[in-house]
C-alpha cells in the first residue's frame, strides 16, 4: 500500500506559498494568499482570523491589478469567513463589494444572483428579514435570467422572510409570484414549497377557503414532485394553522405539539416559538386563558434569553384580548407589552414595529390611569406623535374622548370625534369604528345640554353598534337615545 506523506507535502506548500508571497509577482502573491486561506478552511474558529488576513490581502492586490474574476472570488470567502464569526456588518459590506464587482467589472449576472442571494442570507441571519426579503426578490430577479432553476426557490425565502416579521400580504404576493416562476421553469418542488407557503399565510389571515385550497394543491402536487426545503420547515405549521382556521382546536393543538419537538430537535427557536404562539391561540378559543397567559409568556422568557425572531405584536395584541374577556387585570398586559418592547430594542433596535409596541404601552398606561387628567396628558402626547394613524387605535380614541369629557373639555372630544369622522383614509379602512366616535360625540354633546344634537348622534352609533352585532353597546346606545329623547321633550 503505498503512502503518501501529506505533513511533508503540507509544509512544501506552505514554502512554495511563502516564496511567492515575499517574492513572486503580484499575480503569484494574490494567488499565494488565496491558497494559503484555501489550506487552512474556514471550519476552525481559531484559525479564522488569519484566514481574513490573507483574503484580505489578496483582495487588494487583486482590485489593485484589475483581475475581477479572482477578486470576485476572493471577496465571496472573505465574506463566508466573517459569517463563520457571526461578524453579519462587515459580511455585508464585503458582499456589497462583490456584487458590485459582479454588475460592473464582470457583467455576469449569474455572479450577481450568487453574491445577492448570500447577501440576503446574510440579512436573515441578523434578523433582518426585511431587508432579506426584498434582497430574496431582488436575486429572484437575476435568477431568472441567469440561473433560471433558482428562480422560484428564491422567491420562496422572500415569502418566508415576510412572514417572520407579520407581514402577510407581501409574503402571499411573493408566494404566488413563486408559483409562476415554477410554472415557467417545471420546478414542481417550488410549487410544492409556494404552496405551503400560501396555506400558511391565508391560515394566519383566517381566510380559511384560501388556505384549504392551496394545503389540498400542495399535498397533491407532492405525491409527483416532493418538496423543497421551505415545506421541511413550514409545512407541519401550516397544516397546524390550517386547522385553526378551521377551528379544530384540538387538532391544532396536537399538530403544533408534534411540530415542537421537530423544531426542538432541529434546534429552530423561531419555529418553536411560533408553533407555542399556535398553542396559546388555541388553548385562548377554549376559554384556558391561564394557559394561553403561561405560553405567552413562555414565549418572551425565552426571547429574552437568546436573540430570535417572534410573533411579538400577535403575542401583545392577544394577551390584551386574555384581559378583556378574562377580567385578568391589565398589568398583565402592560407587562408583556414592555417586555416586548425591551426584547424588540435588544435584537433589532430598527424594527418597525417598536414603534407599534410603544403606542400600546402608552395606551394602556392611560388605560390603568385613575386619574381624567393623566390619561389626557398621555394621549395628547401620543397624538402628538402618530399624527392621524391617532385615529386607527379606536380604544385609544375611546379613551382620551372619554378622559376629556370627564375634564369637563366636552367641546374638544366633540372636535376630536369629528376629526375622526372627517378622515377618508380612515374611514375607508376604520369605518367599522364610526359608532365608537359616534358614541364619544353623543355623550359630549350630552354634557354640553345639547340633547337633540347628541340624541342624532346616538342614534347614529347604535345602528353602527347594530350593524355590528355589537350587543352590549347597542343596548347602551339604545338606552341614551331613549333618555335623551325625554330630556329633549
């Protein structure tokens, strides 16, 4: 058996490279470089250091004598080497730089797609999934011309990382754009992945028939082209938000369990945290809300032990739906709002939806306020701050209408109901909420003594309220409209 002595072998490279390092032309150092960080991989963390140093070097000399296709490649395991060290910034300024070099040195679009798409990658493995999605769609794009066979996989991750920051609509949009890059390209893998995809998004839009459809199309097509990667990971919850839709609570529920411990095993914290947001949905529709509270909060306790990506503005709304209809007091939800907020700060400081988070808090902050005045204070500032987008949180209106009537400050609740009122864009997308500013108008014009006036104004608001099936509301509307008619006579 013949043998080969891969330690001697080893060091004569090594010499080989060292001459042409301290001695070679500059093509021969660039090159030298190159194979020396090639040697030593990018698999063992202490030696990463010095592999960036010498890709670094060879990066410059290849830019310095113009030679494009090796400094494309240099800069694609430079970038690799600094997400081995979860160094995300300095790997997207350094795949910036090959994408560049791909678009205007090179003109290969093919190049383009390849650097886009790890860029991309890079954005998700930061959190930063709205940026990942748009880079997913954007290295869609070049896939279709230059690499084809990626094109719908591409689109597929944009959907995905649309959902892992709530964002429905766009992922559906990207979803079926998807499916017709499959359609063009015979990739019935990708159909399969869209497809579930889709039964997911509709499921978390509780457009059931939607969902039903594309989970029945997804299964099918499956029998003749399997899956690719993304049904490995978002199938089982698609099928378990399926059933919530569907309001098979109980077999929700033991879908969501199965899921776990897959996402357990796979160690998919994110997967985990969704499918235990789908527990606590269910666990909500039954009536267990001392249940749906401890994996809320399960949910957060783990967030704000590793950096992960979570259902935050779900979890918040929900927990404030456990106190409405538990009698649970609303610190509770105070709590888990600020908590959400911390943890939001924390793991991506430039989310959107902080914004969001803090509103909440503000309103519930008036909410547990005793005192007319304070809450006044609080509302006006927030106001203030959101401008009209104000008169989209009708329990926020609700409340600082209200506050300002018990201030005796009737006449400006009146001029903030009719604010509201006079908004088209709200109307058009809030008009379900006219009886509530219908309502704030009445009373205040009832304080004011204008009893006519506010009786048209209560009448108004119970047959929103009616429309609505809002009973408990109705009843009370009803009841002023009754009252202001003898105070009227």
């Amino acid at each position: 058996m013949d043998e080969f002595d891969y330690r001697g072998w080893a060091r004569r490279e090594e010499a080989a490279d060292w001459d042409d390092i301290t001695s070679g032309t500059k093509e021969q150092r660039a090159d030298a470089l190159l194979n020396r960080a090639q040697n030593i991989g990018l698999y063992e963390p202490h030696q990463l250091e010095r592999v960036i140093g010498y890709l670094g070097a060879a990066v410059e000399i290849n830019r310095e004598i113009r030679r494009s296709i090796e400094l494309f490649q240099c800069l694609q395991m430079l970038a690799e080497a600094y997400t081995k060290l979860n160094r995300w910034d300095e790997s997207l300024e350094i795949l910036d730089d090959a994408i560049l070099v791909a678009a205007n040195d090179l003109q290969d679009d093919r190049m383009r797609a390849t650097a886009l798409g790890w860029r991309s990658w890079v954005c998700q493995s930061k959190h930063d999934y709205r940026a990942a999605a748009k880079g997913y769609e954007n290295t869609s794009e070049f896939s279709r011309i230059s690499r084809p066979e990626y094109a719908a996989r591409d689109m597929n991750y944009s959907a995905k990382s649309w959902t892992m920051v709530g964002e429905f609509d766009h992922a559906i949009a990207a979803a079926l754009k998807a499916l017709e890059l499959a359609r063009e390209t015979d990739r019935l893998c990708d159909a399969v992945d869209a497809h579930n995809m889709l039964t997911y998004c509709y499921a978390r839009k509780n457009e059931k028939q939607l969902a039903r459809k594309h989970f029945d199309l997804a299964k099918s097509i499956f029998e003749v082209g399997g899956s690719g990667q993304i049904s490995s990971e978002i199938g089982s919850r698609a099928k378990a938000w399926l059933a919530v839709a569907e309001g098979n609570f109980v077999e929700a529920e033991r879908l969501f369990v199965e899921a776990i411990e897959t996402q357990r095993r796979s160690r998919d914290s994110e997967g985990a945290a969704n499918s235990t947001f789908g527990r606590a949905v269910c666990a909500y529709q039954v009536d267990d809300y001392e249940r749906a509270l401890e994996l809320l909060k399960s949910i957060i306790d783990s967030a704000e032990q590793i950096r992960m990506n979570a259902d935050y503005i779900e979890i918040g709304k929900l927990c404030e739906e456990i106190c409405e209809y538990s009698g649970q007091n609303w610190l509770e939800a105070l709590d888990i709002w600020r908590r959400i907020g911390s943890t939001m700060k924390a793991n991506d400081p430039f989310n959107e939806d902080i914004e969001f988070c803090k509103m909440r808090i503000v309103v519930l902050e008036a909410k547990l306020s005793e005192d007319p005045g304070r809450k006044v204070e609080l509302l006006r500032e927030l106001r203030d701050e959101m401008g009209d987008m104000f008169f989209s949180q009708f329990d926020a209106l609700s409340q600082l209408g209200h506050a300002l009537i018990s201030c005796l400050k009737a006449s400006e609740a009146i001029r903030l109901a009719e604010e509201a009122l006079a908004l088209p864009q709200m109307r058009e997308k809030y008009a379900e909420f006219d009886c509530n500013w219908l309502e704030i108008k009445a009373k205040a014009l009832e304080a004011l003594g204008d009893y006519a006036g506010a009786k048209l104004a209560a009448q108004a608001a119970f047959d929103g309220y009616f429309d609505l099936d809002e009973n408990e509301s109705a009843k009370a509307m009803r009841e002023m409209v009754q009252r202001l008619a003898n105070q009227a006579a």
